[in-house]
C-alpha cells in the first residue's frame, strides 16, 4: 500500500509541470534568506564550544548560517501546489545530516513537496517536508531565538513521505507515514508514523498543537538507531496576550526501547523537557524574547546529565527586512557536562552571541 501511494506521488510530481503549463491561473513566488553570526562562549577550554545544541557551533569566531531560496508554485486556482526550498550552508548541512555524511547533493534540499487540495478542507502532500514537532524551526528568520532549543535539536527534523491534513474551521488534524526520522533517501525498512491534532480559540488569539512522531516494532538492526521504537509526544501552545505581549510554551516527552535481548548500548527510558517563551515587541522594530528551557533526563539515557535548565535572552532590533540579533545564553546542569577554560569540568555556562539575518 505504502508503495503505491509513492509511486502515485512521484506519478503526480512528475506530471506537474504540464499541468502548469496549461493553466492560466499559474503563479510563481521566489522567497528567501542569509544569516551569520560570531559566537563567543566564556569558559570553554580550547578546542571546545560548550554548545550542545544546534547550529552555532563555534566559538570566538564568525560564522556563517546559511542562505536559502525557496519557491512557491500554484495552478488550478491553488488546487495544486508545489515547494521547493533549498538551503546552502552549515546550518543546512547540519539540518540534512544523513545527506551530508554521504556527501550527496539532497543535503541541500531543506523541503521538496507536492500538494493537492482534494477539498477546501482536505489536502495530500507528498515530498519532503519540516517537521511538525516543536515550536522552533531551521530558518533563523522565522525565530525570535538565534541559538535553538534543545527540544529541537534533539527532536525530528525532517520528514520524506505523505501527509493527509483535514481542517473543519479552528481544528484540524494530520496523519502520514515517513521514512526513517530525518531520511530523505531511506535505508531502511523502518517507517515513521506521524500525527497533529490543533485547535484554537474562535477569536485566533490561542492556538494549540499536539503533535506525534515515531515507530516502533522494529527488529534489532533495522534502523540506525538500533531501536525497537521511539515515540514523542509534543504540545506547542501560542498565546497573544496584547499588541505587545504574546507566549508561546512547547513540552515534549520522547520514550526509546531497544529490541529484546539486544545489546548495543542503547538504553530503555525516555527524556522530557519544557519551554517557555515572553515575547514582547514594544515597537514595530524592537521585540525581545526570554526562552527558558528545562530538560530532565532522570535515568540519564541521552543527556549525560539528569537535568539541564537553559535562560536565553534575544533582542531583535529589525530595519526592513534586516534583523540584527543580540543574544545571551546561560545553562546549567546537574554534572559536569561543560568545561572551563583550564579544560576542567563545569555544571555552567555562558554564551554572548551577535546574528545578522536579511530575509527577502
């Protein structure tokens, strides 16, 4: 079954050019973005970045983030869609990471997909496509933080497969199945299912969504991670509270289980974590954001750490389509999972950061 609804998909993707070639009611957007940064942590020993998340990872240096182009195809009066967004850079070569460790050219293929609206309320898409999962996403022009997450590092990045999204005005609901979590190529039998249910409040000011990703089932050797299953379970929740003043809250719980009588080192449990987000924008061209973050890990299977509790402060100072970011990160964590300068263990750290991203 899998395999027809891909084999339809491509069957689709491929005929689209000459759908788009008859209809007049064809259109063609270009959108994109730059981004760079200098990073500069206090303590960390030479060689090291004390940056555990994604992205930024350097230190006492300038770097650049990425450059990306993205358009944005209709025909049939928006009945059919079609995206192409690329990325060119660290940040998206970290983003496509099985891509980019074989070298191959998809690494610059942030999202690829085809939809197709069968009704007003229900669509298909078919390609690859970010994640639904979390409250951050990859292009620093759409967040307020320039440093991510650790939810989102340590979460679904990308999903290659197809997607169904049915909407009945404020509630909405998504199911598809996927490769291997962040695969665009699969090497593996393993598939992931996903999921979103969201809501809102009639006036727009509340929204929320629940999201699921995950497999589970597998035999031992099946997929890279050599697990039985993994499930994560996620809820973002946007308020606008004024003009002014708006919070967004993200929770995830991600639970693993290796297969029976294995032995790869893998360890059962699962890891949770909380988000909170103050964003406040006293005029159209200054918003600042206070992001804080906490990570428990009690059986530490993943962090190396019980807990980790992250405080980022971010100014945006925005001139027309540039945003100039100003940002301090301070982290703590139950071990010694940092270093100092001497090179010796530290249970914290601190982070000056300076980001310039255009967005056009």
């Amino acid at each position: 079954m899998i395999k027809k609804i891909f084999g339809t998909a491509i069957i689709a993707f491929v005929t689209t050019q000459a759908i788009f070639a008859q209809d007049s009611t064809k259109s063609l957007t270009f959108s994109g973005s730059v981004d760079g940064y200098y990073r500069y942590n206090f303590s960390a020993a030479p060689g090291t970045t004390n940056n555990k998340t994604s992205f930024t990872n350097s230190q006492s240096a300038f770097a650049l983030g990425m450059a990306t182009l993205r358009a944005d195809a209709t025909a049939l009066s928006g009945k059919v869609t079609v995206t192409a967004d690329l990325g060119f850079g660290t940040r998206a070569e970290e983003f496509s990471y099985y891509e980019s460790a074989s070298k191959s050219t998809l690494a610059m293929v942030k999202q690829l997909y085809i939809t197709y609206a069968l009704s007003n309320n229900v669509k298909i898409t078919a390609g690859k496509f970010a994640t639904h999962v979390g409250y951050e996403v990859m292009d620093a022009s759409l967040n307020r933080n320039y440093s991510m997450s650790y939810m989102f590092t340590n979460g679904p990045f990308s999903h290659t497969g197809v997607k169904m999204d049915v909407t009945a005005g404020p509630v909405g609901f998504m199911v598809g199945v996927a490769n291997f979590i962040d695969q665009t190529t699969s090497t593996t039998t393993t598939k992931t299912l996903i999921a979103q249910f969201s809501g809102g409040s009639k006036n727009g000011k509340i929204k929320a969504y629940l999201n699921y990703a995950g497999f589970f089932g597998a035999n031992e050797g099946e997929n890279p991670l050599a697990l039985k299953s993994l499930s994560q379970l996620d809820l973002v929740v946007n308020a606008t509270v004024t003009d002014k003043f708006g919070l967004g809250f993200n929770a995830t719980v991600q639970s693993r289980k290796q297969p029976r009588n294995a032995d790869n080192g893998t360890l059962d449990g699962s890891w949770k974590a909380a988000a909170l987000y103050l964003n406040f924008d006293p005029s159209s061209t200054v918003g600042v954001t206070l992001r804080s973050e906490l990570v428990s890990d009690s059986k530490v299977i993943y962090f190396g750490t019980k807990n980790i509790f992250a405080n980022t402060l971010s100014l945006n100072y925005k001139v027309g389509p540039f945003t100039l970011i100003p940002e301090l990160r301070i982290e703590s964590a139950k071990s010694e999972i940092y270093t100092k300068s001497d090179g010796k263990g530290s249970k914290s750290t601190a982070t000056a950061l300076l980001a310039a991203v255009y967005k056009f």
